[in-house]
C-alpha cells in the first residue's frame, strides 16, 4: 500500500511501482495521450510529481530513443493504470523497470480524473506519496516544500557543441529538450549549448548568428542572474525563446509574470498565430504566464492560448527577437508549428 497526501488533507490510497520510497513535489496533471517516457525525461518538471490522465499508460513500453534528457526528470509519476506487457517493435523494457532503474517512485491504481479535478479546481498543489501512513513530521515538512533553483539543478554542467553546420547557434541550456538541439541540426546549425548562468560577454564572444533561449523549470523570477544576462544579449544577435526562455525574455524586456491556477500541460492545447489568423494544436507543460497588461511597448502578442486566452507568444517590434510560450520542437505532440524554427532561420539569414 502507497498513499498520495495533498496539502490541503485530501488522501489517495494506491500502490507504488518503480522506485519504491517516499518522495515531495509539487503535484500536476498532463492530458497528453502518448509520449510518457518524453514526459518523465523533460527537465521542466524537475520537482513535480506528474499525474497522467490518460488510463493506460506504458503499453508500448520504453525505449533508447524517445527522450529528452539523459534520464527522468519527475520527483514521482502517478497513473491509474500501468500496463506489464508492452508491445512495441521499440520497446526495450516496461515502464516500472525503467523507473526501478532511474530511482523515481511511481503510483498507481488510483482514481486519476478525480484526482486532476482536484487540481483544476484548487490549483496545483504539494504533495506526498509514502509507501505507508506519512508522519506528523512528514505532512508538516511537505507542506512547506520547496524545489529552490530547479534551473541549476538540470543545467549542463559546462558548454559543448552537438552538431555542425552552416548558422552558428548558442543554446542557452535552462532545462533543454534535446528535441530542440535536433530540430536546429535539422536545419543545418552548427550548435553550442552553454550552462544556464553563462555570462552575456562569452556569449557575444562567440559571434553567433542567433541565440536560442530553451525551456526549463520553475517560477521565471527565480533566475536573476540569467535575467541580467539577457538583457545585455538583446540586440547583438537574433533570439528565439521557448516556455521558461519566453518568460525570462519578457521579465528582461520589463513585463512581469504569474503563476496559473493549474498550468499548461499536454500534447492538444489550441494556439492561435495572430498574424496568421490559424490554430494550431501544441505542445505544452508550463505553470506561469506572461501578464498582458504589464507588456511593454515593442512587445506584442503574436500567438494565443483559444482556450483561456493567455499569451502564447510575443514578438519583439524593436528587435531581432520573437519567443513562444509553447514546444514547436513538439516531442510528445503534433509537430503543427515546427514552422517558428524555419522563422528563426530566415531571421539569421536575413540579418
């Protein structure tokens, strides 16, 4: 027997799989269908316990190629269902060896929809999952849990370079997805990654052709270093930022930004190209927003969430610059607005 404990005394009783041992984090949903094992590997949930709604998860298994870092990222991943015999021409193994493997507690066999209306309803939440009845002492420290620095915790630990090709591009590396890496490689860039607190003056050292701001975890105001950074790279190159490298350029830019209710999480979530006037289906996992109202001038929203109405991108009117809130790497998800690479691509070479 395991038990979820929320913050607010809501109990779910289950039972663990994978890494069996107690485990904090801040407890989230996804509505993704498929692309679990890019869930677990993508360093934007460092700290957080990820619930999935879909019912079966892990069927077809686990494999060497659908990831997004070197290993799992959770604290802990909660399912209703797991499945002990995948099928795949892929598959390297099940879902709980590989969690067994990488020491991330698992749970299970509980109700997930009730559990994701909870969320919805009173917003993300602490959480602990304890292989028996938590303690006083356990409750009282959950409660009070923190994941301070995520962004340092999934950084790299030193820069290196992953691909060659014609357009030199800087990663800066808050949280990378390696899909991002491969979609520059795609489109023939030479690509640096550096650590997240590299200095502006080594990047403008480098004379690259464009900047690449990626993803990563955590409150966006916790990166003050990085915040200043940015700001001195803004207009010495082209910049293409994505989820928490959208926020921390905007924060630079001068706009401010707020946790949502419940976050952006899943593999369907509708965004509209304002300049395009098409929606596109998105990839997204993110738990804050930009404030519109506190958008300065140059800043304009050039996409938005058709579900809430939050900004999903902006594009920066007096500079080389344009960010998005969302993954167009879309690794689990549709690949619909792959086209920003392209975007980013022109932008470099037209100068």
């Amino acid at each position: 027997m395991a038990i979820l404990t929320l913050e607010d005394g809501t109990r779910f009783i289950g039972k663990s799989f994978g890494a069996k041992k107690d485990i904090t984090g801040e407890v989230v949903f996804n509505t993704s269908m498929t692309g679990y094992q890019e869930v677990l590997t993508d360093p934007s949930y460092c700290g957080q316990i990820v619930t999935m709604t879909y019912p079966l998860i892990g069927n077809y298994g686990v494999n060497d190629i659908d990831i997004e870092s070197a290993r799992p990222q959770v604290n802990g991943f909660i399912v209703r269902e797991v499945c002990e015999t995948p099928s795949n021409w892929r598959c390297k193994g099940t879902i709980e060896d590989y969690l067994t493997r990488h020491d991330i507690c698992g749970f299970c066999d509980i109700d997930t929809r009730a559990l994701t209306k909870i969320i919805r309803e009173k917003g993300t939440m602490r959480g602990i999952i304890t292989q028996g009845e938590p303690t006083d002492e356990q409750i009282d420290a959950m409660k009070i849990h923190e994941c301070k620095l995520p962004v340092d915790r999934v950084t790299c630990g030193e820069k290196y370079e992953y691909c060659d090709g014609g357009l030199r591009v800087a990663v800066l590396d808050y949280g990378l997805k390696r899909n991002i890496i491969r979609s520059l490689e795609n489109r023939n860039c030479a690509v640096t990654v550096f650590p997240a607190r590299t200095s502006a003056d080594d990047i403008i050292a480098g004379n690259f052709d464009g900047i690449m701001l990626t993803n990563g975890p955590g409150d966006p105001k916790d990166n003050e270093e990085v915040i200043a950074n940015l700001k001195k790279l803004v207009g010495t190159a082209p910049i293409f930022g994505i989820c928490l490298g959208h926020q921390l350029l905007s924060l630079a830019m001068g706009a401010d930004t707020q946790k949502l209710k419940y976050g952006h999480r899943g593999a369907n979530h509708p965004v509209k190209d304002m300049d395009k006037n098409r929606v596109y289906i998105t990839s997204q996992n993110h738990g804050y927003t930009i404030i519109e109202d506190t958008l300065p001038q140059g800043l304009v929203v050039s996409h938005r969430n058709w579900n809430d109405m939050t900004i999903e991108g902006l594009r920066y009117t007096d500079h080389n610059m344009f960010t998005v809130q969302f993954h167009p790497e879309a690794s689990p998800g549709p690949e619909d607005s792959a086209y920003l690479f392209d975007e980013f691509i022109d932008m470099m070479t037209q100068g």
